[in-house]
C-alpha cells in the first residue's frame, strides 16, 4: 500500500453559521423499514415457528427519558495515519485474505479483533480506509460484554449516539438493527416500494461524521438481509477531470430532521435536537489522502449556492452514478461471527431487506466519530494512468 498522499492534522473548527431547520418533503426510505416497537415478550420467550432471542440484553430499548445536549465539536486523531502499511500487526502470517473485488471488499479469517494491540487498531483503521469495507470472520464480538466491546471501539473516536434509534438498555452508545421474529411488517412497506435499497453513508448530517465504523452480527436469516457497499473513491475516479475539478469547491446540506420526524411519527424518540450541516461535495480521507464523492440521498438535501433545478440534477447524476456502479461496488454475506468494518468516510451502504420468512435479524453497530469532512485542492490525473498533473 502506498504511504499516506496528504499530512494531515485534525483540528476544532470554529462553529459554523446556524442554519434554518427547515423540513422538505423528503422520505428517509431506511428509517421507514426501522421498527420502533416489537413484541418483547415473544422475543424473549420465543413465539411459535421461532426461538427466543439468543442475545437478549442486545435486544432494543426507546426511552424517552434519554435526552443530550448538542454535540459538541472535539479534536479527531486519525490512527490510521500511524499504521505500519504490511501490515504485521492486523494481518500476520497465516491469516485468510480474499479481496472480494480490485477496490472495495475484503474477506478476513485467522485473527481477533478484540486481541488486537493498538499497533494493530492502527493498521486496522489503515487497512479499512485503504479497502473501504472488511469482512472479518468467526469473531467474539457479540459474546463479549457490551462494555468491553464499546471500549474497544473508542479507540476510533468519540462513540456517537444515535438521536432515534433503539439501544440496548444502558448502552445508548450502540446503534441496533433489528428486525423480530415474525414481522412481516415489510409486506406493507413493498405494498408502495419496489425496492428495500437506500444508499446512504451513517448520520452524515453530523457536523464530525463517523468514520471507521463497526457492525457485527447476533442474530440472521438463513438466507437475504446482506448489504451492499460503493467505493466512493472509485466513483469519484470514474468522472472526467472536468467534471471532478468543477464539484471542487461546492458544499451540500445534509439533514437529520427527517430522521427525527419519521421517528416521530412512528411513535419514536428524538434524544437530540436534529441538525443541519454543510459538508463538501468531494471530502479526502486524512489518512490515505483519497478523494470521494460525500453526497448522499438519505440525507443530502441541496448543493449551496445553486438554485433548486440545478441542484437536484447535479444530485440525482452523483447518486444515480453510485447505485449505478456495481463495477465498484461490494455485497456482504453475513455469517455467524462476521464483524463488519467499513470507514463512512469514503463509502456508502445500503441494507438488503429480501427475507420474507419473517425470520430475526438483529445486529449492533459501533459508531466513532471522525474528522469534520474537509477537501484538499483538485489535482488532475492522467485518464487511465492515475498520475498527477502539474
């Protein structure tokens, strides 16, 4: 792996302009497939045709008593900037290593996670950004007590705390994906929908988004709910040096107000005022120096600046260009014991909701916060031989 492109120092920025929290008619497409409620005692105790939950204490809680102030801006120290780049320390001798695809994509076998030191917490956050989302294998995360599990991931950054999502009980820090055994509440959803996909990079709308982020799973299908990934990166390689020198310098909105009011409206819970931030349309990863596309249609609202036409065109190209791009994309098979880690930084995600035995799915998420997006000046390359233009 080439060593780090760009030197890079994490700083408090001073807080920007406030911004008018005004709500488009906009649809958050995965938010609306998030339950809010479930039958906790079927869960516990199993229900008829499905076995009781094999980890109960991850099991979601809403409490409405949970409420927090604003985040506050803090300063990110970016590990992966540390990272011996072979490697010696995350992938030793003898370790299982299948690239799923030339640029994103990457299965692990043969090493914890949790026994890592933090020499390899460092080549892990590396190695991450470098092959965007990483497979590791027969993992003892979910067995691990909630604490020890959370301590690990601090290491990557402040944990954020979701603003509606469940939690286990005391640990609002874990974000949980869950869907009970014997919902099919999804029928009503694919009533109006054709499709469960909703490309998206985690709470972008934060003013210090997440970056090396953690999912692994409890409990799963036998077969469906895997989840897609896009190479940011790749796709922002893909478009003609015009085309990426003119997104240089153009800011988008990112909302979370939706979010929080279709939570709302489903009988959720807001722990958090919603926000609005303005972020670069082409950010650049601190460690790698990588550029990449950071518009998202979950959350980007507008590009600042152009009027609406212009802006929804430009919008619609960048997100059409990423769903559209399945020569850099990646699909996630999840197995007993998988731990999915992948940086928000440079790709976005969608689940795969295509069960419809009304199995349980049911996974914890671990979410460090990272840098406040920034960009570098546009440099062009060669077409095809990657080399910088002076």
């Amino acid at each position: 792996m080439a060593p780090s492109a760009v030197e890079t120092i994490t700083v408090p920025v001073p807080e920007a302009n406030p911004m008018k929290l005004q709500s488009a008619h906009h649809r958050d497409v995965y938010k609306e497939l998030a339950p809010v409620a479930f039958d906790k005692e079927a869960e516990l105790a199993g229900k008829e045709g499905f076995q009781a939950a094999k980890y109960p204490h991850y099991l979601p809680t809403w409490n409405p008593e949970q409420k927090y102030p604003a985040l506050e801006p803090f300063e990110h120290y970016e590990h992966g900037r540390d990272a011996d780049t072979s490697y010696k320390n995350l992938l030793p001798e003898g370790t299982a290593v299948n690239h799923l695809t030339p640029t994103i994509g990457t299965e692990v076998r043969g090493i914890q996670l949790s026994a890592l030191t933090n020499a390899g917490k460092d080549e892990l956050a590396r190695f991450v950004a470098e092959r965007k989302v990483v497979a590791f294998g027969q993992q003892d995360f979910a067995d691990l007590p909630i604490e020890e599990a959370l301590k690990f991931g601090e290491y990557f950054g402040r944990h954020h705390i979701h603003p509606t999502s469940g939690s286990p009980e005391g640990f609002p820090e874990i974000h949980l994906v869950h869907r009970s055994a014997g919902d099919n509440s999804v029928d009503l959803f694919f009533a109006n929908r054709t499709s469960s996909v909703a490309w998206h990079s985690d709470v972008s709308y934060e003013q210090q988004p997440p970056g090396t982020t953690f999912l692994y799973i409890l409990e799963k299908p036998e077969t469906g709910g895997d989840t897609l990934f896009v190479d940011a990166v790749e796709a922002y390689n893909r478009l003609s040096p015009l085309f990426q020198e003119r997104l240089h310098g153009l800011k988008a909105t990112h909302s979370g107000i939706e979010q929080v009011n279709s939570a709302a409206a489903r009988g959720g819970i807001k722990r958090r005022e919603p926000v609005v931030n303005e972020h670069p349309i082409i950010r650049t990863h601190p460690a790698t120096g990588e550029k990449a596309i950071y518009v998202n249609p979950q959350f980007t609202r507008e590009i600042v600046g152009l009027k609406k036409e212009e802006s929804d065109t430009l919008l619609k190209f960048l997100y059409d260009h990423l769903a559209y791009g399945a020569d850099f994309q990646a699909r996630v098979k999840w197995e007993p014991g998988t731990v999915v880690v992948w940086d928000n930084r440079v790709t976005q995600h969608s689940a795969m909701v295509d069960w419809k035995d009304g199995q349980r799915r049911h996974l914890a998420r671990i979410t460090p916060q990272a840098e406040r997006p920034y960009e570098t000046p546009f440099q062009a390359k060669a077409q095809g031989l990657g080399e910088v233009v002076e």
